[in-house]
C-alpha cells in the first residue's frame, strides 16, 4: 500500500529538496602541542602526549580500555606499545571514546501522551520535560509530540503510536550522539542533524528491521507485520536485525520490510497538490487534493512550524478530500 503524505502549516510543505551529505576531509593537526593536552576536532580528539605515555596508557586514559592501544597504533603509525615522544600528537576517533548519557527534550505535543522513564515512573508531559535512555513514549488518538536531541535531531511520534529510546548517549569529548529508536507500534518520522562529521550514530529499530542513518528526514511505519520507509532527504540503510548488508535508499525511495519480505527500493510517488484552497467546515477543515495514480490513500498533517514537525492534527482517506 502507498500512501500519500501531505504537510500543512503555516506554510505548505509539498516538496522537498536536498541531497546526501558529503564527506568532510577534516582540517590538518599540528603535529606536535602543549604535552598532556587534549584538542577535540570532527569526530576525534588529539591528544599530545606527555612524559612516560604509551600507546595503552592513552588508550586507558582516552577510551578506558588499554586494549584499544592496537587499534590507535594503526590509525597513527606506530606499531609498538613502547613510549612515545613528548609533544607528539595522537588521535583517537569518536568510535574509540567511551560513551555517556545523553537526553532528549519534549519541545511541542498535543492530545494524549504518556511517558514511562526507564525505572517504570511517570514522566511529565510539559515543554522541557526530559526523557533518557531507557524511556518510553505512547500517543492517543489524533495525539502528537516531538523530541529535540541535544545535536538538533528531531524525532516526532505520531498519533496511535508507542516508541522507545533504547540507546541515548554520546561519546566523550566530542559529543558525537549515539541514538537507538525502537518502534514498537504506530509511526514514527525523524530529522537527524549531519552525522558524517562527528562520526555519530542513529538508528530506529522493528522487529524487522534495522535503520541507520547518516542525517536525513524520514519516515518508519510499523503495521501488520510489515515495516515501511520512506526517505524524504538524505539517505539511508536498511537492513534485517543481524544481517551484514542491506539496501541504500536514497531521497524519493522506499521499501517495505516483512517476516518474509527483504528490503528492496522502490520509487515514492510524488506529493499531492492541492486543488483548492482549505475550505473551513464547521469546526474542521477540508483539504481537496489532485488525486495521484497509483496512490491507495491520502493523508493531510497540520502543523504549527514550517518543516511541519510539530503536528497538532492528521486525516488519513481513501479519497482525495480529506477533513
């Protein structure tokens, strides 16, 4: 089934436009600094080594596991543990950086939401309240919230829809987010901010299926055993929980996961234009639509900001006319 989507606020989101983020070749270090000092760059840290270090000593002090000296020797060129010259400079990508806690902020919602923290309380539903890993979100009919990251990813929950955030963290130093989103019903539609330069993760997570992302705007539709995705920008990587490879989707694709179904691009049908301006009808409003070939349903979101992530009200139809 293909569905349509539509964005309405006060202002009309009908397209989108954008691409995959580019690598960033980051600046040169310099190869020697003050000793004992540490630099933070994209996605690293320098540190400069001072009097007595080893490769295992700056590990353990670093990435708090000394093994991790075999790993940093590659990636500096040094091949033995031995000590190093003062003032020399070594880097350690964010990969290697021990992780700490990290949180997540209710920046917009309306209806009927509940939140359970990772210790079974309830959390405030109020603009600022604070989740953290290990909690839970549920949305009540025509509900809707949305969730900031600390590095401006945005993760919206639609109406009839429950989510868990099983892994929020972020490495030391750098800030770099690691992000695990399980759906575990409903819907759920995000705005990841450019990972390629802090080397962090995101990933929504279904029974079916696993969803990396390296900054984009999409969408995970969890219903009768299947998994949808749609990418609006950006791209993204499905693949089955375990599997080694997966499928690229790019901007304008989708693919449908199932118990029996591998992920597999197809093209999204074009946004819906409006044939008429909204009409107000007592007290909702009706929106006529072009009708698209090959779309099965329509649906219209209204929202209160202009990337329409903070949605206070849907229609889903069969028919163009939605109210």
């Amino acid at each position: 089934m293909r569905i349509i989507f539509i964005l309405l606020g006060f202002y009309c989101l009908l397209t989108y436009q954008t691409g995959i983020a580019q690598p960033v070749t980051p600046p040169p270090i310099a190869n020697s600094g003050a000793p004992g000092t540490v630099r933070i760059g994209d996605g690293q840290v320098i540190y400069y080594a001072q009097a007595g270090d080893t490769l295992s000593s700056i590990a353990q002090q670093l990435s708090s596991r000394s093994g991790n000296w075999v790993a940093l020797g590659k990636l500096n060129r040094i091949s033995k543990d031995i000590s190093i010259p003062i003032g020399t400079a070594i880097v350690i990508p964010a990969d290697l950086l021990p992780d700490e806690p990290n949180e997540a902020r209710i920046v917009a919602f309306s209806g009927s939401i509940s939140a359970i923290d990772a210790n079974g309380g309830a959390v405030r539903i109020a603009p600022g309240s604070i989740l953290r890993e290990g909690a839970s979100v549920e949305t009540g009919a025509n509900s809707f919230l949305t969730l900031a990251l600390t590095d401006q990813s945005r993760i919206s929950i639609p109406s009839n829809s429950r989510i868990a955030l099983s892994r929020l963290r972020m490495a030391r130093y750098t800030n770099s987010p690691r992000t695990e989103v399980s759906i575990l019903r409903g819907r759920i539609e995000t705005r990841v901010a450019p990972l390629h330069i802090n080397r962090g993760r995101f990933e929504v997570r279904s029974p079916q299926s696993v969803t990396g992302v390296r900054g984009t705007h999409f969408r995970v539709a969890l219903a009768d055993g299947r998994v949808n995705h749609e990418v609006l920008s950006g791209s993204v990587m499905v693949n089955r929980p375990g599997a080694s490879s997966g499928v690229l989707l790019r901007q304008g694709q989708g693919a449908i996961v199932g118990a029996e179904r591998a992920p597999a691009a197809v093209q999204l049908l074009p946004a819906p234009q409006l044939a008429a301006a909204p009409v107000a009808d007592g007290a909702s409003v009706r929106f006529d639509l072009v009708p698209v070939t090959g779309a099965s349903a329509y649906q219209v979101q209204i929202a209160t900001d202009s990337e329409g992530q903070d949605v206070v009200a849907e229609s889903i139809g069969a028919e163009p006319r939605l109210n």
